[in-house]
C-alpha cells in the first residue's frame, strides 16, 4: 500500500511538471543572423585588448575613480614553457612601476598573461594565469603592492603579437601586458 501512494505521489508530480511547461504562445526561435550577430557583439568586447574594460574592472574592484588606462605590452617575456621572471623582465617591470610610485598617485594594475600557441590551449591558459601572477608577486614583493589593488588573468594563447609559424614570433607571444589604471 505504501509504494502504491510513494508511486502516484510520483505520477502527479511528473504529470504537473510535465503540464505546466506547456507553453501559452508560440516558441520564439533566433535565426542564423541572429545568433551571429549576439557572437560578434561578444566578441566585440575582449578583456585581453580593451582598455575601457579595464578601466570599469578597476572601478568596479576597488569602488574607486579613475580618469584612463595605459596598457605596457612589449618587455615583459618569458622562456619558453616558463613563468619565471628573468632580470630582463624585472628592469621592465621596475621601468613602468619606479615612476608611478614615485609620483605616489592612486593607480590599479591589471596583468595580462600571455602565451605561444604551442601546446593545448587549457594548459596555455594555465602557463598564461601563472605568467601574471608572478609579476604580481614581484609587484607585491619588491613595492608593497596590496594584492587588492591588482588584477591578473590570462589571455593564453588568444592575443598574439607576433605569427606563431617562428621561434621569434613565439618568443613575443610569451608575455604580460600591463594595463596601468590611473
């Protein structure tokens, strides 16, 4: 008797799930040149390049205003497979942070981490991640830097520079772009 009731307990439960999706209009579908023109939209919008995206992050983290972004791409490699900073990655580092902390004004660093696209894309995106948060690491080490006033992500393999087909190419690909949010 007991399974019976457990058993058309269940029945009704199903039957009124089942009666109340039951829509009241017709089914709107999205055409081809719809879904297409919401994936270029989305696409228009890349946290990886975008400096206004950057500016409302830092708004957004720290409550606080700021008046423009500078993005730093260029000096900042890495050896192949590495997150390591070398000296050379540290002079410009130190090239870009020396001056602004001289000139004690509230500013937010967002750190974009970079890869080559040698290798499968979850494991770059990895590599790129950990490429960022060593230079916050050094930023927080080296200048006191709260970690609260920093953003690191990766971008992996997504934003090249350079053509990936050559050594040289790649080796610019290996990078962190600091975006400076003053």
């Amino acid at each position: 008797m007991r399974l019976i009731l457990v058993a058309i307990g269940i029945l009704s439960m199903v039957l009124v799930g089942v009666i109340g999706c039951a829509t009241k209009g017709p089914v709107q579908t999205e055409t081809f040149e719809q879904v297409a023109a919401e994936e270029t939209a989305e696409e228009t919008i890349e946290p990886c390049t975008n400096l206004e995206m950057a500016l409302e992050r830092a708004e957004e983290l720290t409550h606080d205003t700021y008046s423009g972004a500078t993005q730093y791409d260029g000096d900042i490699r890495f050896a192949f497979d590495s997150y390591k900073l070398s000296a050379e990655a540290k002079k410009a580092i130190d090239s870009v942070v020396q001056p602004l902390v001289e000139a004690d004004k509230n500013f937010f660093i967002e750190l974009q981490g970079h890869t080559d696209a040698f290798g499968e894309e979850p494991y770059n995106f990895q590599l790129g991640l950990n490429r960022a948060r060593a230079v916050m690491g050094y930023l927080h080490q080296e200048y006191g830097f709260s970690l609260q006033r920093m953003n690191g992500f990766s971008c992996g393999e997504l934003k090249p520079v350079a053509v990936n087909d050559f050594e040289e190419g790649r080796a610019e690909n290996r990078r962190v772009t600091l975006v400076v949010i003053e």
